[in-house]
C-alpha cells in the first residue's frame, strides 16, 4: 500500500519537501536569512494561503502601503514548480497602496519554477533601502545588489541589463518599471514581456521600498518529480485532460484573445465605461485576426495550453515584436474607452507591460477621464488642451505616459486611481468612476451578469473578476446547477437566486486555485474544474497526500475568512460589499440590477460563508487552521 502523508501532520523532514524554505530580506539592515517553513503555515498549503497566514499574524493595523513597515510577499503554491502541468503561479501579497486593504495578484511565466529549484517557497521583504538595489537568490545564497544604474529604466530593459550582468539565460526576473519607481498606485510587477502580477499597486510598493528587482538563478533542487510510475501516470493523465478539453485547441491558438466576439454576443461586455454593454463593431478587435500576425507561441513553465504569443504587427519590420494582448486589455483599453483600433491596442497594452503598470486600473482611469469630459465634468485646468473624446488613442498613449511619470497634473491625480481622482475632483465625478473598495473593475458589465455582480461587490481585494473567476456561472450546466446548488437559477446569468452559494463556491475555489500554484486557465476555464477532482488526484500522486475535497474546502474557508479579517483590521473606512450607484436600476439605466437585489445576493453570500449579517466571520476563524496540528506551537515568525 501506498504510503500517505497528511500535509497538517508533516515532520520536519517532510515538510521541507513539501514547502521549501523562507527567504526574509530586511531591506533597512541589508540582510538576507533563510528560516524554515513555519509550521503553522502549513495548513494552507503554500502561494495565497501562505500569504494570508503570514500577513493576518504579522502586519499591524495602521501602517503606511508605502512605508517601510509594508511587507511583500512572493510565494510559490504548493505544486509550483514541480511535475504537476499548469504549475508555474506565483502569489504576491501586501496592504495596497491603491485600496487600503488586501493587496493581491498572481503571476505566471517561469520565475515561480526557478524559485522552487532553489529549494524557496517564500520570499518575505520588509523594510526600505536607503539606495536602489536588487535582490539576486541562486541555489545556495541571496544577496542584495547595487541597482543605482537600472533605476529609471523600464521593465524590459532592466531584463535586458541583468542578464547582461549575470552573463546567464538561466535567470527570471521580476522587476518594477518606472510606474513602480514613482509610486503610480496600480503600479505592477513584471516578468518577462507579457506576465504581470498586475492589481492593486504591488509594484508601487517594490519602489517604495528601493528594490529594482529580484534575480532568480535556477538551481537543481526538484519539487515533487514524478519519479515513480504512479506520479508520471497522474501527471500524463491531468495532460490528457487539459488537452482534450473541448476549448483547448481554440484558447491554445488564440489565447484570451480569442474570446471578444463572444462576450460582445454573450452581451456582458462593458463599454465607454460601462455607460454602454456591448459594441457594434466587435469585428475590428476580434482576437482572432491577430493569428495571421503571430510568430511564436509561447506560455509558462510546465503548462501544455502556450496560450501566450509574439506577434509581427507590421511585416516591413518584422524585428520590432509585440506580445499579444489578452482577454481584459482588449476590452478595457477597446470597448471601454471607445477604441476600435487593434494595432493601439497592441500598442497600448505593450506600453503598460514596458513601463510597469496595470493595464486595467490604467485603462479605467482613461474611461473615467473620457467619461467625465464627455459629460462636461473634466475641469479645464486638468484637461487643458487634451482631447479626451471617447476612443483617442493619441492622447491615451500620452495618459500613460503621463500616468507612470507623474509629467502633468491629470496624470499624477490618475495615477491614485479612480477612488481618489473623483473624490479631488468633486461634483458629480463620484458617479462615474467605477471601482470596488478603491479597485477599478474589470470587463464584466454587473448589469448584465450577477454572480459577476455579486463577485465584483465580495471580491477580497476589491472589484475584479479573475480573484473571484466565476466562470460556472455560464459555463456549467443546469443539471450541474441542481445537483449543486439545488436550482438552475444558479447558472441563468440575469437571476438572482442562488447567486451567494454560487460565488462562495468560486471564491473558495479561487483560493485553492492559488494556494496550490495552478494556472486558472486550464483549471477553470477549461476543465470547468471547481470540484477540483482532477487537481486533488494530481496533488495527492505527487505530494503522496490524501487530501479530501472537505478538507480542501475548509482551508479555502478559513483562508477567505483571514482576508477578510484583514481587510476589517486594515481598512480607514468600513468595509462595504457594494457597487457604484452608477450600476443600479434608475430611469436612465433600466438593468435588473437594485440594491435590494444585491443587498439579498450579499446575505446569501455571507450565510454560505458562515459569517454573520455583517460579513464578520466567527472568531473561530481569526487566522486558526481548519484542523490544528500536534505541531503547530506558535504563529511567531519574523
């Protein structure tokens, strides 16, 4: 018989295997230190529950995102960075800069495996530098490092530059661009051209705190192999899935990209922000034409979707490549900023990924400012000669530079985001910026979808669809929504009924999605896989665990409730699960969508949870893990 482990009872031994080391760099006294995986972490299993675990026990209430008390967190799921396909996620974490609240993003690409092949689940950096520098992590050692030289560079160049200092290509990089160097609020974090751990201004707090970049050189270390025939056995069955998913050829060849027309058809698009759903000519930016301009495919480590390319946009030049926007660019730098031009797209979304900066806070800010110029609302002494009618692409190009420079007035206030500008701004701007908690939303139009709605109101790090990703909601069928939830409501996308199970089952996914360092793409997407039967099969092969879904259910559970403790603790003002009143049924926007719909979805919401009225999980669930371990005998850990 097999021999299996319990992730919560792991020795010493084992959980090294299993989790890696801790990586603190104190920026203030220039040290680095390895410690062992805490013990009472491991029950939430590595990424986003690590994460969470840590920042709940060791983040006080108060401080500045943007002071060097601030702690950033990158950590590695579980199976990143192992056998395990689709397993290249990093989770990055912090109080942002943005919101106030959870700062939260997750990114792909390879650095995650190469941190794992150092034997490092958890980078933790707190503290500030008195001067730029980076941080360099090989097999054996970190180390911090002059960076004076790579300040003000942009994030692809600052790439360039290191691997020309390190004289290697096997390193990642993750760096900020000059967004995170002057503090923009949804500055990002990059890896290579096109992978950012984009939302709610982690990279603003990088530059806060005078680190340029982290440098990965890849060791030897092997996390999980599947080194015996039952581990390669799972690992090619779970291959086998993913690529004979009825989706996968089509997402393979034109990534989220792929998907505009259907949306635009599906009728949830946001447009013109979000004044409009839909628009008429969805031909101009359908992600499919830019097949013809691919010249390779590429994607993360270990992942057999390469939903990832780089494209020749003018065949005089084929030199000068452009990485091709996915699914939310399009929409938010096209329908919602009135822009039917594909190649300033492509332009656009390139300019954000080189100058680090999110490309849909960035997108949001300009509908908001075309928004409120269209409405008469923008004052001369921020627009000056500026012209911000719906779908300019020249000036939109000079936002984003002016947004990531602070180079004018309008484009240092855009750079605080939507939240702030309305409220310096004052009048009636408040009624066009759409955000949650001070996080401008995604594509989803609410008033058209309402578990999106409903997400959009819960989501822990503010107005986003993919922290909540609840693709069931038009994906599975009605005989799936029955079975679940005891209603086909669940899957009508314009009921409300059944909406707060629903999400509660997408948002406790999600966690586990990232906890485990899984790509949602092929899980979600996909496999349609919020059971998540194939990925339990896949983690207990390879982890020799025998991990059930009620127990994996119960971490997400307890995972959800330390972020939302978090965000009670850290937030200045109350923590409203709402939407802008701009969403709710009046005489001139006649949606589905009223309060008292979404105050009903809201209660549902916080019953599946277990939380009381107000949202407040039980004390029960103040940062304890779902089953104590023998060995958990302290939450200490600096």
């Amino acid at each position: 018989m097999k021999k299996t482990h319990d992730i919560r009872t792991q020795t010493h031994m084992n959980q090294s295997h299993l989790f890696g080391r801790v990586l603190t760099v104190n920026l203030t006294r220039q040290a680095c230190r390895y410690q062992d995986y805490p013990d009472a972490a491991r029950p939430f299993f590595g990424g986003r529950g690590f994460n969470a675990w840590y920042l709940w026990h060791h983040l006080d209430p108060g401080i500045d995102p943007l002071g060097p008390d601030n702690r950033l967190l990158i950590s590695a799921g579980l199976l990143t960075g192992s056998a395990a396909p689709c397993s290249a996620r990093l989770h990055v974490n912090a109080l942002s800069p943005l919101t106030g609240i959870l700062g939260s993003a997750n990114i792909g690409g390879y650095a995650g495996a190469w941190l794992r092949s150092c034997n490092l689940g958890s980078v933790i950096i707190h503290g500030a530098s008195p001067d730029p520098v980076y941080l360099y992590v090989d097999a054996t050692s970190a180390q911090l490092l002059p960076a004076k030289d790579l300040w003000g560079l942009d994030a692809f160049s600052v790439q360039d530059r290191l691997r020309q200092i390190h004289g290697s290509e096997k390193i990642r990089i993750l760096t900020i661009g000059p967004a995170g160097e002057n503090r923009v609020r949804f500055a990002a974090i990059m890896t290579e051209k096109d992978h950012a751990a984009g939302r709610t201004g982690l990279g603003a707090v990088m530059g806060a705190k005078n680190i340029k970049a982290v440098v990965i050189a890849k060791g030897s270390h092997k996390h999980l192999p599947a080194d015996t025939p039952q581990k390669k056995l799972a690992v090619k069955t779970y291959v086998n899935r993913v690529k004979t998913a009825p989706e996968f050829s089509f997402f393979s060849r034109y990534g989220g990209a792929g998907y505009l027309s259907w949306v635009n058809e599906f009728g949830i698009m946001g447009a013109r922000n979000y004044t409009d759903i839909g628009v008429t000519d969805i031909d101009a930016i359908d992600g499919r034409k830019l097949a013809k301009k691919v010249a390779r495919s590429s994607g993360c480590a270990k992942c057999p979707v390469q939903c990832k390319a780089d494209l020749v946009m003018d065949p005089a030049k084929p030199e000068e490549m452009s990485t091709r926007p996915e699914f939310e660019p399009i929409i938010n730098f096209g329908p919602k900023c009135g822009l039917s031009d594909m190649d300033a797209i492509v332009r656009l979304d390139n300019l954000c990924n080189r100058l680090g900066i999110d490309t849909t806070s960035t997108a949001s800010v300009i509908a908001f400012a075309m928004d409120l110029a269209d409405n008469g609302l923008m004052p001369e002494a921020l627009q000056q000669d500026l012209d911000l009618s719906w779908g300019n692409a020249e000036t939109m190009e000079a936002l984003v530079h002016a947004i990531a420079a602070g180079t004018t007035e309008l484009g240092r206030l855009l750079a605080r985001g939507v939240r702030y500008a309305a409220r310096q701004i004052g009048g009636n701007a408040a009624a066009h910026a759409a955000h949650v908690k001070g996080l401008e939303l995604t594509a989803y139009h609410p008033n058209a979808i309402m578990g999106t709605a409903l997400g959009y109101a819960v989501s822990s790090r503010g107005g986003d669809y993919n922290n909540v990703y609840a693709s069931l909601e038009y994906s599975w069928s009605k005989e799936q929504a029955i079975k679940e939830f005891g209603t086909a409501s669940a899957v009508d996308i314009h009921a409300t009924e059944a909406k707060g199970r629903l999400i509660r089952k997408a948002v406790v996914t999600n966690i586990l999605v990232d906890t485990l360092g899984l790509c949602k793409v092929p899980v979600l997407s996909l496999l349609k896989s919020f059971n998540l039967e194939p990925e339990i099969a896949l983690v207990n092969a390879l982890a020799e665990t025998d991990l059930s879904f009620k127990h994996l259910t119960d971490t997400g559970l307890a995972i959800a409730a330390m972020e939302r403790r978090f965000n009670l603790r850290h937030a200045k003002t109350p923590v409203f699960d709402h939407l802008p009143d701009m969403f709710f049924a009046s005489k001139d926007n006649p949606s589905g969508l009223t309060r008292e719909s979404l105050a009903a979805m809201v209660a549902d919401f916080y019953q599946a949870m277990g939380w009381d009225e107000n949202g407040v999980p039980p004390d029960r669930d103040a940062g304890d893990v779902p089953s104590k371990s023998p060995h958990d005998t302290s939450t200490g850990y600096a």
